[in-house]
C-alpha cells in the first residue's frame, strides 16, 4: 500500500493521504513540494485494537524475569538493564527520575548501570527504541500473556538491538556490581577481567608520549599525557590509560575473588596490557609527594644534564622556560622546586632501581610505586594466581587456605582453634575485614562467626568496640584512622603495609585507587604475625 505524508503548510502538522499508486489515490507529492512517501506495508490498526482489547481482558502484560535473562544472555547487557528494556525501555523526561527510577525495584540498576543504560538509549535514538519496542509485539498480541509469550517477545527484541547495537560477551553480575561498590569501576572492567583486556572499548585514546606540563593555578609541575598528532578529540576524552585503575582491579581479582573464578579468568591478558605500558620507554609516572629538597645549581648538576621541554600551556610567556625538567633516565627532576617523575621502563634492573631508591627525599613515594613495577606486589599476586595452593573456590583471604602453616603457629601462640588464628590474622593484616568479607571469604554463618568472635576476644589479642563505618566489632589495640569514604576506616598500623597517606581533604595516597593489599595477602599475614611478635600490634 502507498501512500504520502504530507506536512500542512509551515507548521508541524502531518497528515496521511492516498498515494497516487492507489486506485483512488490523489498525486499529492507532485502538488506538495515537501510531501514524504511512505509505503506502509501492513495495516496494524486491527493488531492494536487487538492489543487494547487484551489489556482490557487481562491487565498489565507480567515480565518474568525469564524474559530479562534471555534478552542478557543473547546481548550482553546487563541483568538491570535488560530488565528495563523488557519493561518497555522504561524511562522518564528527566535525567536525574530516569536514573532514580532505573535503581528503584524491580530493576535495581547500580549508579553506574543506570548511566549505561542511559547511553545505550541516546545511542538508539528515537528510531531504534521504537524499533525495539515494536518488534515486542507479536502478530497476535494475546500471545504477549500466554505461557512464553513475553520471553518470545524479549527474543524478537533482543535481535532488533543486535542489529542496532551490536552483541558484547555475557557479563557477571555480580561482579560487576561488587567491582562498582568496592573499587568505583564500571562495567567495562568486569567484561576485561572476565574475558580479557581487548573485550570492552572506553573513549579513553592511547597516548604517544608522556611529558612535564604545568599544573592549573600555577601551582606546580605534573605530567601529562600527549594524544597522538594530528588527533582531534572532542573535550573532556581521556588520554593514556589510568595504571591505577588496572593495577585496582587486577588487586581485587587476585586478594578478593575467590580462586578460579569465572568472573576474572582474563586477570591475566589485563595483567600483561599493564606490563606493556610500564614497559613504554615514553611513560613517566608522576611522584606527586615526593621533592628532590635541593637547589636548582644542584638539581642540575645531580640530574642533567638531559632535560625535557615542560609544557607551560596557558601560562606559556616569551623567553625561557621558568621550570627545567632534568632527565637522568630513571628519573626526571624539575627545578626549582624538585617535582619528580618516575620513568618505570628505566628501573627494570633492580640495580638501577637500587640507585633510584637512594634518593631518599623520594624513597615514600617510590614505595608507593614499587607493587606496580617488575618484581613487585602485583608481579607477585600474579604469579600466585597463576601457580598457588589455594584450591579453587576457596580465598586468599582465608589463612587457613592460603597460608595453613602460620595459622598453626598463631593458635599455638594465642591458645585458640584454627578458626580463631585465622580471624585474628585477618583483623590484624587487612584493611577491610568487616563482618561480611570475613563470612563470605572463610565460608561461616552469622553463628559460627559469632563462636568465633568470642573464643579470639578471651584470648585478648583483639578488643570490642563499636567504631562508625567499619563493619565489625573486633579490632587491633591501638590508634585508629577514620579515612574518608568511599575507604573504610582501619587500623593506624595498617597505614604503613599498604602504603597509605591520608591526606587533609578526602583523598589519600596510595598505590591504588583504594586501600587494597600491596603484596600477596599469604605474604602480608605473616609480616602483620612478625610485626605483632616484634613488639608491635
């Protein structure tokens, strides 16, 4: 059947009139300039009407949850957001009710989830989320509420976003939600540490070169990451890749997840993408808390007398530069001031990382980086992951699993069950021991944790007390250190093994994004048992 919209005169008014292909049709496009032919190719009045008359009869088409599986399963969204495009591609006018609505039951999307799936309806557009919906309704759309009538739908829906949007690997939900609450990562990190570095794309661009550039404000020298030549980006797109944000989630799929978990089975592909940034001769990692204390004449003298260009940007003046970069190799020193970079391709051979350490005004700061560079903490998680004892299912984060022998000695020493060594040696070592981490990593109900509370509190290693936020009620003698959310507050003695500064605002330094373990935990439980037996807590 053919017929023309036309649009009245100026206004935004359309109307439908025969074609001129019609028996009784009219030639309207030749007299109407701006008339649009459509060729309808079957009428749908009597599928809606149908439609209208089901409602009437049976009330609200049910979604099953069935229906959200099946469209994940052959998409790749997540669980959240293919429950709220069965629903309909429900949405409202306004960002902030779309993404209230989008959190609220029955679709319980993250932060981060609702912001997904936000883009993926902008990346739709008007065409494509009417194109969805449509192909939900089914030639009779009584069929919509009979036994597998809405998981059909969510098939024929499913095919019309493939075509549209493409198809991603099935994510792990739970992951991906625990990887948000814990590390403030998105999804795109749950389907890398899932399935490999290179199985999900951000708009972050890979940078050609790393150089010394002045801080907004004046305030001091950092560096920057260089987008290749001739690249224009649109503003605010992320140049080089956040180390930190690797190192972070590599640390939580090797301390956190339990051994040979699915959901971090690429740990390792995302491990090698990381060794090969560090590996970039170009890369400079910047040591924002470190300062040469010298003056210029010396700064010079002990780091040139190669130098680098230091972009100025806006406050870039006639004449010379008013900040030299010196460059040694492993390190880059600026002066005046004594703003450090670290350059991690110079400092594979441990001599020559033995030299850098030397400098003492800078020896906190390159502690702060070592778990990254060969040899480190993460080089030695990895290595654990891939050849260690704990069997799978099981965690790191368990003594009793992954480092059995201490745990005898701590019970002998304390005079309590295996159970109790192992809880003692968690509250003592790691930075979040709350009561729920303790129960999932050792495999206790709420009872047996209790038992167990009780035998490791009459032994006095530990003491009760009720501290806002931490998640627990037993705790180290000693200081305590209310750090600022999203990290919990812990034990002052802590600070130091993971290689935490708090600083005056919300922020802290660290090695990563959170307060995470900086050595494979099996390592770090015996350094908290030396460290008690030394004399401290």
């Amino acid at each position: 059947m053919a017929s023309a919209a036309v649009r009245a005169g100026g206004a935004a008014c359309w109307f439908v009139a025969p074609g001129a292909e019609e028996p009784d049709g009219d030639p309207v496009p030749a007299a109407v300039a701006q008339a649009r032919p459509v060729r309808v190719r079957r009428d749908d009045a009597a599928r809606l009407r149908a439609l209208v008359a089901a409602v009437e009869e049976h009330g609200p088409v049910p979604v099953p949850e069935s229906a959200a599986a099946r469209f994940a399963e052959l998409t790749g969204v997540r669980r959240a957001v293919a429950r709220l495009v069965v629903a309909g591609l429900v949405g409202r006018g306004h960002r902030d009710e779309d993404r209230a609505l989008a959190g609220r039951a029955p679709y319980r999307a993250t932060a981060m989830t609702a912001v997904a799936y936000e883009e993926l309806r902008a990346r739709l557009g008007c065409a494509g989320q009417r194109a969805v919906l449509a192909a939900a309704l089914p030639e009779d759309p009584a069929a919509l509420w009979r036994p597998g009538g809405v998981d059909a739908a969510a098939e024929r829906m499913a095919g019309v976003w493939r075509e549209l949007l493409g198809t991603l690997p099935a994510v792990h939900d739970e992951a991906a939600d625990a990887l948000e609450t814990d590390l403030g990562l998105g999804e795109v990190w749950a389907r890398r540490l899932a399935d490999g570095y290179a199985a999900a794309a951000d708009t972050t661009v890979e940078a050609a070169d790393w150089e010394p550039a002045a801080t907004p404000y004046g305030i001091g020298v950092g560096v920057r990451a260089v987008p290749p030549a001739g690249l224009e980006l649109p503003y605010g797109t992320p140049v080089g890749l956040d180390l930190a944000d690797i190192a972070s989630a590599l640390v939580w799929a090797w301390t956190d997840r339990p051994v040979g978990d699915p959901a971090v089975a690429g740990a390792m592909d995302v491990y090698e993408r990381l060794r090969a940034e560090l590996a970039r001769p170009e890369l400079l990692l910047a040591l924002p808390g470190g300062r040469v204390q010298d003056t210029s004449a010396r700064i010079a003298e002990r780091f040139g007398p190669e130098s680098l260009p230091v972009a100025m940007g806006d406050r870039e003046e006639e004449g010379p530069a008013p900040v030299t970069a010196y460059d040694s190799g492993a390190l880059v020193v600026c002066a005046p001031g004594g703003a450090s970079f670290l350059r991690p391709a110079a400092v594979a051979d441990p001599e020559v990382w033995r030299r850098v350490r030397e400098v003492t005004d800078l020896a906190e700061e390159l502690d702060r980086v070592a778990p990254l560079l060969a040899g480190g903490g993460l080089e030695r998680m990895m290595i654990r992951a891939r050849s260690g004892p704990v069997p799978a299912g099981a965690y790191e984060a368990d003594p009793r699993r992954s480092c059995p022998e201490l745990v005898t000695r701590v019970a002998a020493e304390l005079g309590v069950g295996a159970d109790a060594a192992a809880l003692y040696l968690q509250v003592a070592t790691l930075a979040t021991p709350t009561d729920r981490n303790v129960r999932r990593w050792n495999g206790w109900t709420a009872k047996r944790h209790k038992e167990v509370r009780a035998e490791l509190l009459a032994s006095g290693a530990v003491m009760e007390a009720k501290r806002a936020r931490a998640g627990r009620t037993v705790f180290l003698p000693g200081e305590w250190t209310e750090l600022k959310a999203p990290n919990l507050p812990l034990e002052t003695v802590k600070l130091a093994s993971h290689q935490v500064r708090p600083l005056w605002s919300t922020s802290i330094r660290a090695p990563f994004g959170r307060v995470l373990p900086t050595a494979p935990l099996h390592e770090m439980f015996a350094q908290a048992w030396q460290r008690r037996s030394a004399g401290g807590s």
